[in-house]
C-alpha cells in the first residue's frame, strides 16, 4: 500500500472513530469484536424497571465537553459530548445525549466529516431506550437506529428481533453508566452493551491514579480500561484507555488507543459541568 494511502486510511479511521466518539470507541475499539454467548449476557437477575435506580452524582443537563482529537502530533478535527436536555420517552425522565464530531478546515478539504450520535438514556435506571447515528464522511453516507424494548429485554435491529441483557446500553450511554459507578483501583464493573447489531458484555477495569495536563487544565484521574469478552475468552487486540476525573464527576478528560502505527487520542479542550437532575 502506498504510503500516502496508509496515512490517509489511518487519519480516516481516526475520524470515522470519532464519529461514533466515545461510546463506539470505547467499546469496539479492538477489531473484530465477538458476540458474547447469550448465557453470559441474560444471566443477571430481572428487575422491573419501575424497580430499577442507579444514582447518578456525575452529569445533568447542560454538561459540554470539547475534544480534539489527533493522530500523533496531527490534529484531525474536534468532537463534542452533551447532555442537552430532559425530555419524557416511554412515560419516564430521560437525558438526551447527544456527540457530535467534525474534521478541522485542513481535513475537510480533502475529507470532510459531520457525524451525530444521539442516545436517549433513562434518567433514573441509567439504560438505554433509543439510540441513533448519522454518519457523513467523504461521500459516504450511513444512517442507523434503533429502539430498546426494556420491559421485554429485546431490540429490534433491521429485521432480527434480538434478545439482550436487562437494562443493556448502546454505544454512546454506556460510557454515562460507568461514570456513575463507585470506580476503584482494581476493582472491575461488569457492562453488557449493543453496538451495531453486537451483544457485548465489557470488563472495565481501573488501573491505577495518574494527574495528567490537558488544555483544559490539571487532572487528578483514574486510569480505566474496557476489555470485552469473547465466548469464554478475553479479546485484547487494540488497547484503549481513558483517563476519568478522580471525584463525583468522573469526567473524561483523555483517551488513547494504540493503532498499528502511533496512537490515536482525544484531549479534553474544554468543558461545562451540567446541572443535577431532582428526579
């Protein structure tokens, strides 16, 4: 492959990664994820969901982070995450979640990329009722949605009905769930997820306290990394690590993933912290 052509395909896959930034990344950044066995993902205990509640002491509505996000010293365009509002879905207060990611004016002549990826998440269990992306990069067009049936632990992807774990997250609200977990060094939350039409359960692991710079300041962090398991097996192939605030808020403040050459990383630039909600 030409030189040129391996740059270009890695900046784009850094973008497109990006796009789905940072709950598909976070999730499915090692290459070619497996189905995890329906065993592992239903054999949690059922509760209904008028039952359920997770509290939540790290995000509301009107929460705003700004990354950029680079390739080495390369700076290939910014994402945004943000809790925009509280709306009611299926009768019960829900968060509207919205990330949105574009390449810089440099990119975006020779590639230009607007994704939008939205996650209707419930504002008192913390799962996901509706998840939706739209994907416009280069020529490329990609539009995908779907619905959660909570009550009856089902998803309807295309035209396959497909049973899931109670309470599952999608690719952009499993990421606002860990934040709201008691994260300790060594100790692991176990997450089962649906990306992409995949039922994945994650092992997220703290590793350690490390106080990094970024451009929105100095950071005491906990070092957290997702595993996802295979049948019976740990898939390790591309590591990711993301850096979250050691206090309530448990914000992201840095992400990085090693490639087949460098690695790629999201810094936060800037943030806005959002308001509790009184649920």
């Amino acid at each position: 492959m030409p030189e040129k052509s391996l740059l270009q395909n890695i900046i784009v896959g850094l973008i497109i990664a990006a796009g789905v930034f940072p709950l598909g990344y976070f999730v499915s950044v090692e290459t070619g994820i497996a189905e995890a066995s329906s065993v592992d993902m239903l054999e949690a205990e059922p509760v209904s969901i008028e039952d359920r509640y997770v509290e939540n002491l790290s995000f509301g509505v009107g929460e705003k982070l700004t990354f950029d996000i680079g390739y080495g010293f390369i700076n290939a365009g910014t994402a945004t995450m943000e809790v925009v509002k509280l709306i009611e879905w299926e009768e019960r207060p829900s968060f509207q979640i919205v990330t949105r990611a574009k390449s810089n004016k440099l990119f975006s002549s020779v590639y230009p990329v607007d994704d939008r990826v939205e996650t209707i998440m419930d504002a008192v269990g913390l799962f996901s009722w509706k998840f939706e992306k739209k994907l416009r990069e280069g020529s490329y067009r990609s539009d995908r949605r779907y619905s959660f049936d909570q009550k009856n632990h089902s998803v309807v992807y295309k035209e396959d009905t497909i049973e899931v774990a109670p309470f599952v997250q999608d690719a952009l609200s499993v990421l606002y769930y860990i934040r709201s977990q008691d994260l300790e060094v060594g100790k692991t939350t176990v997450v089962n997820a649906f990306v992409d039409g995949r039922k994945i359960e994650m092992d997220v692991v703290v590793h350690k306290r490390e106080t990094i710079t970024v451009d929105a300041g100095t950071f005491d962090c906990l070092v957290v990394e997702p595993i996802t398991k295979s049948v019976g097996l740990f898939r390790h192939e591309g590591k990711l690590k993301v850096w979250l605030t050691d206090d309530r808020l448990k914000m992201p403040v840095l992400m990085k993933s090693k490639v087949v050459v460098g690695s790629i990383k999201a810094e936060l630039t800037d943030y806005v912290i959002g308001e509790l909600a009184d649920l």
